[in-house]
C-alpha cells in the first residue's frame, strides 16, 4: 500500500507554522542575548533585548499554550508533533524564568563585617511607618531607610518626595535626574527640616537627564561631588554615621541604552570600583542607590554583583577583553601570594528581602525579584521593568523593600530598609 500524503497545509496552519518559527526565533536570540558579555553585549540591540527577556517570556507562555490548541485543531493527524513542538516552546520560555545566573548571589563571610559585641543594643526602630519626629537618632537606631528615585529631568513633583521622605522616616534619599529647578522646590517644601545635608553631583557635561544628588539625617563624616570616573552624571558619595558604621551611600545613573550602549555598558562596569575607592577612606559599608537602567537579565550587571574587580583596560574605558579574561584576573587576585586589595561584594537589596519574605507580588518577587518601578506613568500597563536599584556591600542586610509611586516621574521610587548583619545572620547566611 502506497503511504498516504499528508493533507495540504490550510490558511491556519500556515498561520501557526509561521507563529510557531518566529517564537522559536524569538526565544532563542533572547537566550544569547542574556549570554553576551563585554563588548559583545554592548551594542544595540542587545541591552534592550536583555531587558524584555522576562516579560517576553512570561507572555510567550499563554501565546504558546493557545498555539499548541490551534495547532492541534490545525493537524489533528499530528497530535504528538504538536505536544513535542509545545512542551520545546514552553521549556524555552521558563528557560528565560528561571535562569540559574539570575539567582541570588552569595554573600561571602570573609569580607562580612559585624557589630562589635561591645556596642550597645540599639532600640528596634517602626517598619516603613510614619515618623514621629523629623529628626532622625540613626545613633540609637537599629535600621536606616534609603529612598531612590529617578526624577525625570527633574519633573517629579518636589512636595511628594517631602511627603514619602517624613512619612517613611527616610535616612538617606538618592535622586537622579535632578536639576536645579527641582532642588529649589525641594528647599522651598521643606526637605532640610528632614534631610538638611546633601551633595550634589560635580557637572561634567555628561549628564543624562540632570544630575545626582545624595541627602541625608546628619552631618556627613565625608562628602564628596564626585567619586569613579563613568560615562555619564558624575556620582556623588556622603558619609556618615549610623548604625555604630560609617556609611557611604551614593547616587548613580549610568547611561540608558539608548543614548549609548557602550556608555552603558562601561557605566555599569566601572562602578565595580567604587566599593574598593570607598572602603580606601575607611568607610565601614557602601550602599549604591539610583537608576541602573539594568537588571540581572544584563551580565553586566550581573558582573557588578560578583564583587570582582574589572582588567585595568576596562576601566579605562577600552573593553578590549571579555568576562572570561575578567574572571581570571579577579581570581589571579584573589589567589596572589600577597596581599590584593578586594572589592567587597555588592548584593541587591532585592535578593536579601526576598530571601526575608518581604511581600512583593507573585510576579515581582518570582520573575522580577525586585518591585518593578518602570515605567510608572503609563495609564493601562503596570511597571514592568526592575531598572532602580539599592545595592549594598555585605555589612548590610535588606529586611523591607518597596515601591512608591511619585506623581511627575516616569519611574517608582524605591525604598530599602537597611540594618547591620549581626553574627547569627552570618550563620543563616551561610
């Protein structure tokens, strides 16, 4: 018997054949792009397809499941094709959910700094409550809460960011995108009866929708206008005292994408010296709070986490090497015979209060991980995108994280709880 020929394709099959191979090309560019380091992965569009991964994924898995219907009743002769061709789109779909590099990085107890066992116990301060008074005894106090907030050059309204900081008790407030105009306004809705100290970024005609600024509680210990060197707004440093620490908060906002992925690229990157410069003024803890237009989907960023310091020539700007030659020579570091400085170990804030079950949605703290704070101005869709964060080097622990929306800007803030690791919390963490 002459086998039988398999039936012409029908105009919904051809549809779902040609649904079916632009997933497949879809999904598998978004999985090299999440792979590409260096210079590799500075070039258009490769940032901006990184950053769409997780939500391409999360909508590619109804899509695939309302195809795998279609197919079926497109070939009903070809029952166990279809269910193979499905079960292949869906794996690359939750490949791109649950990605192994995208989980929580370590935090290594070797460079782990705790309270001294001679400091007195401070008073368990409110959670992210309304505070009581404007003045802030960070002294006495067992947790400061950073506020982050991307101004939108400078258009967020000023009498909503004095409000979040009295009613949150806000320690420190690190703003980007900020002008001149918006600095007055502050001033004028009274942020030095909360937040009198400050430091605005040196200008350096690199500025990528204003500057930064960092204020804070208390007299600064070291203020300081402009720290690494990156390719976009500088990055302003203030120190001071709390928690029984010297702590250094900074501001930063490397480039978008968009105005220049290999700006980009190196602005994230050179911030990995930024521990070390800071730790070098006897700083006890640094935190490193703004708009990273990236996230853990970017390697890039990713590599800013791993506590490495990059090559020289990174550094100065050429991305001539890749992230493998930049592993080696981090750990060529770390193995040498004598003494090399280390660069502590930065953690997003986002992996230490999902670890503490801090209650984001399901979907922020599952594919996320942190609340996503862009964009915030849109009347229909969410916030979709985790680009704002608050990073902190491992003498710091993340117990409260959220959003805030601000009226005027273009992104949520973000607001961390932050307190000092304490030897048990070592034990738990190892």
């Amino acid at each position: 018997m002459a086998p039988q020929a398999p039936p012409p394709l029908t105009p919904l099959g051809i549809v779902v054949l040609v649904l079916c191979v632009l997933t497949v090309l879809v999904l598998s560019v978004l999985h090299v792009c999440l792979t590409l380091t260096g210079k590799l992965g500075w070039h258009h569009p490769v940032p901006q397809l990184a950053a769409l991964a997780v939500p391409v994924g999360l909508v590619s898995l109804p899509v695939e499941l309302v195809g795998g219907i279609l197919a079926a009743v497109a070939w009903p002769h070809a029952l166990s094709t279809v269910a193979l061709v499905v079960a292949l789109l869906l794996a690359l779909s939750l490949a791109l959910l649950f990605r192994p590099d995208f989980s929580r990085p370590p935090r290594t107890s070797s460079t782990t700094h705790s309270v001294s066992s001679s400091s007195p116990r401070p008073a368990r301060s409110s959670s992210l409550s309304p505070s009581s008074s404007p003045f802030r005894q960070l002294s006495h106090s067992e947790s400061v809460v950073v506020m982050s907030l991307n101004c939108r050059y400078g258009r967020a309204q000023a009498r909503e960011i004095v409000t979040a900081v009295s009613q949150h008790n806000v320690s420190a407030l690190c703003l980007v995108e900020a002008t001149d105009q918006l600095l007055a306004a502050l001033d004028d809705a009274g942020i030095a009866s909360f937040l009198p100290h400050r430091v605005v970024g040196a200008k350096n005609g690199k500025e990528n929708g204003g500057f930064n600024v960092v204020f804070c509680a208390v007299p600064p210990l070291h203020a300081e206008p402009s720290s690494v060197c990156i390719p976009a707004a500088s990055v302003p440093v203030l120190t001071f005292r709390a928690l029984g620490k010297r702590i250094a908060v900074a501001a930063a906002h490397p480039y978008s994408p968009q105005r220049g992925a290999k700006e980009w690229g190196l602005g994230i990157a050179q911030l990995s010296a930024l521990p070390s410069a800071v730790f070098a003024r006897h700083a006890d803890a640094l935190v490193i709070a703004g708009d990273f237009n990236s996230n853990v989907s970017h390697p890039t960023f990713r590599w800013l986490l791993s506590g490495g310091l990059l090559p020289g020539n990174y550094l100065d700007g050429e991305p001539e090497v890749s992230f493998i030659a930049a592993r080696a020579h981090s750990r060529s570091r770390r193995q040498a015979s004598s003494p090399v400085p280390h660069s502590p170990q930065l953690i997003d804030s986002s992996f230490e209060a999902d670890k503490r079950g801090v209650k984001h949605s399901f979907l922020s703290r599952r594919f996320f991980r942190s609340p996503a704070t862009f964009p915030a101005n849109w009347p229909v869709l969410p916030a979709m995108m985790e680009l704002d964060h608050v990073l902190h080097t491992d003498a710091l622990k993340c117990t409260e994280l959220r959003s805030l929306r601000i009226p005027g800007s273009d992104h949520k803030a973000l607001l961390a709880r932050l307190e000092v690791v304490k030897p048990a919390d070592e034990e738990t963490a190892d």
